[in-house]
C-alpha cells in the first residue's frame, strides 16, 4: 500500500473493531478541533502478540498484509479532527515510523492505520529466544499542546520459533486459517548457506538441473539417499513444546545437517533448501500433522513430492512395516507422498508453499 493510499480517510459510518479486545485504547478528549469545539477520539490499537523473527523484515513491507500493529482512530465528538499523526516505535529495535498524516477526521468517521516497522537487522539477528519489547503509539493533532504516547509490550520470537497462525481460536475455521502465517516458512530455506551449498553441490554434481527434466528428478532422488547417507533420522515435536499454541521449533537447514535429525518439517525444508541450492524450484506441501518437500520439473511443470521422513529406514521400517521394501527406496516414497497429498486435496486439508514466490514478496532468508 502507497502512503499517499494509507492516508486517504476511511470513511467508515459504524464499524466494529475487530480482532483481540486486549488491544490499548484511549479516549482522547484534550483540545480544540475545527471551530473550537473539544475533540473526543477513541483510539483502539491491536498489535501483534508475536513477531517472527526469522521474517522479520515482511513486518517492514507495506504492501504485504504482515502489519505488527494496527490502529482504529474514530472521531466521536461533534467537531472535526484536523491533522491527526499517528507513529510507531519498538524500544531498542526501531525507530519512530509508519508516520501518517491525516488531514480531517469528520464525526463519526473512522481512520484505520497500520505500523509496518523497519527493524534493525543486526538487532533482530541477536534475538535467539522470545523476548518482551515494548510497542510505543504515538498521536497528535491541531490543537493539542503535546503528542499522547502510551505502550504495549508484544514479544519477539526466537530465530527458531514459528507459529502456525495469528488468529484467535473462535476464528479458525478452515485448514487454512490454522496455518495462515505459512508463507513465512520460506524464510527458513537457506540455499546459500555454506553447508547446505557444499552438500548441495555433491548432489547435483554432473546433472543438468536447471533445464533437463530427467536430471532435476535424479537430483531430487540422490537428495533423499544423501541426506539417508549423512545419518539424518527423523525426530517428532514434542507436544509440549507451545502447549496452547500451534507452534513449533523449526531448524534451518544446515542445522538439521548438522545434527543429522529433524521434525518432518525440518527435513522439509532440508531438502527444498538443497535443490533451490542447485536450481530446481521447490515447495512444502503442509497437510494435516506433516510436511512434505516438492520439487517442479523444469520442462513438463510435472510436480512430485517425497516422504522425507523415511529418510530414516529403521524408523520406517519399525512403525510402517509392509508400507515399502525393506530397502525403503526414494521410488517408493515419491509414491507414498503422491498418495498423501491426493488425500489431502481430496479433503480440502492441503497447502502448497511456494518458496521462490514468498521470496519474492520478501520473505527472505536472512542467516
């Protein structure tokens, strides 16, 4: 959204605020409007619980909808509001910003404004685990003696820490809602990274991965039997790691090398980071309890997913027994991941990250 669109007047005859009711909200009364009246605002401010720190710099961008605050201004006076400013600032981490200019506010109508931070990257890099920060609101307008501050105290997530959605429970009522903040899993798929281009490079080595389709699907394959070769065995989220939240400890990718160990979202990721190091378009496909690594060949547009979980064979062996050969081939598991996903479509329970296009709307890497 342009500045010169967020500061056109929403004229709003009656509108309920939406979202959580712990929001700050001030009645501000101080002043004289237009015409000399005393003005009466209702200020309702709804930030962000959390900040994903690993996409930090989304919260930044105003033309994505990944605001850390918003803001309702209603005038509830008989008398205009004239030059209202509204800005932001996160103690220690930004400075004053989303500064807006609102020429009238008429009664009875309503301004909607939003805070898009601009935080400061080697702050944000430092934050390793949840930590309270306080959000600061700042107004003024004509005729009031000085600018009203007040604060709240949101948290910034650790570089790990991702959570699923924003939205209140009552509010969740698709697979969807339950996942909406799943764009910003791409910010965990780190292709430049120095382990995961040197396992990467092994893997592509004499393939044409950027044109032949044939070669992309041997890569996407040799992934699977490298990451199995590395000793990488699959672990399960305990359920107690966020107990009220849909959350989860999520490992970059030369992490889960590192460790040769991970969730099937961290061996999602894994892998997607691997083939984006060597050129082929990737994609997680969420589905209900797991995640899914896909590739798109370059040619045909033809998809195919793998169950990277079994990745580990003894694990796959010990609780799937008859699923597979007792080889657990990557063959086998490209077919048991088609499978998984045709049932998820088939009950609307199925989402399909695009990577290289959450990059693009900026969600970017950024250890």
């Amino acid at each position: 959204m342009s500045k010169p669109a967020r500061a056109i007047l929403s004229l709003i005859a009656s509108l309920v605020f939406l979202g959580s009711t712990a929001g700050l909200v001030l009645a501000l009364t101080a002043g004289a409007g237009e015409g000399g009246g005393e003005v009466k605002l209702e200020v309702k401010m709804h930030p962000r619980e959390e900040v994903l720190t690993a996409a930090y710099k989304i919260y930044g961008d105003d033309n994505q909808s990944f605001w850390a605050a918003k803001t309702l201004i209603k005038n509830v006076g008989e008398v205009p509001v004239k030059d209202f400013r509204i800005s932001y600032k996160i103690d220690g981490y930004c400075d004053w910003t989303s500064t807006e200019t609102y020429p009238f506010i008429l009664p009875g109508q309503t301004v909607r404004d939003y805070c898009w931070p601009n935080l400061n990257d080697e702050k944000m890099k430092s934050v390793t685990s949840k930590t309270p920060v306080e959000l600061t609101v700042r107004y003024e307008y004509q005729g009031l003696e000085k600018p009203v501050e007040d604060t709240e105290k949101i948290y910034l997530l650790g570089r790990n820490d991702f959570v699923f959605t924003d939205l209140a429970e009552d509010d969740i009522l698709t697979f969807t809602d339950a996942f909406d903040n799943y764009p910003m899993i791409a910010a965990f798929v780190t292709p430049n990274q120095e382990t995961v281009k040197a396992v990467a490079n092994a893997i592509g080595s004499g393939l044409e991965t950027n044109m032949n389709d044939n070669d992309v699907y041997a890569a996407f394959l040799r992934c699977f039997y490298v990451m199995r070769e590395l000793g990488v065995r699959y672990i399960q989220e305990p359920l107690s790691y966020w107990s009220e939240r849909t959350a989860q400890y999520v490992q970059y990718p030369h992490e889960t090398l590192e460790r040769a160990s991970g969730t099937c979202l961290d061996l999602a990721i894994c892998m997607a980071a691997l083939m984006e190091a060597i050129g082929i378009r990737s994609y997680v496909a969420l589905i209900p309890g797991h995640a899914i690594p896909v590739i798109e060949l370059p040619g045909s547009g033809e998809m195919f997913g793998i169950e990277s979980t079994f990745v580990d064979q003894d694990y796959t062996l010990s609780h799937f027994p008859g699923e597979t050969s007792p080889e657990v081939t990557a063959e086998e598991c490209v077919t048991i991941a088609a499978n998984e996903i045709q049932g998820a479509i088939e009950d609307g329970s199925y989402i399909l990250i695009d990577i290289e296009d959450a990059w693009k709307r900026g969600v970017m890497p950024i250890w």
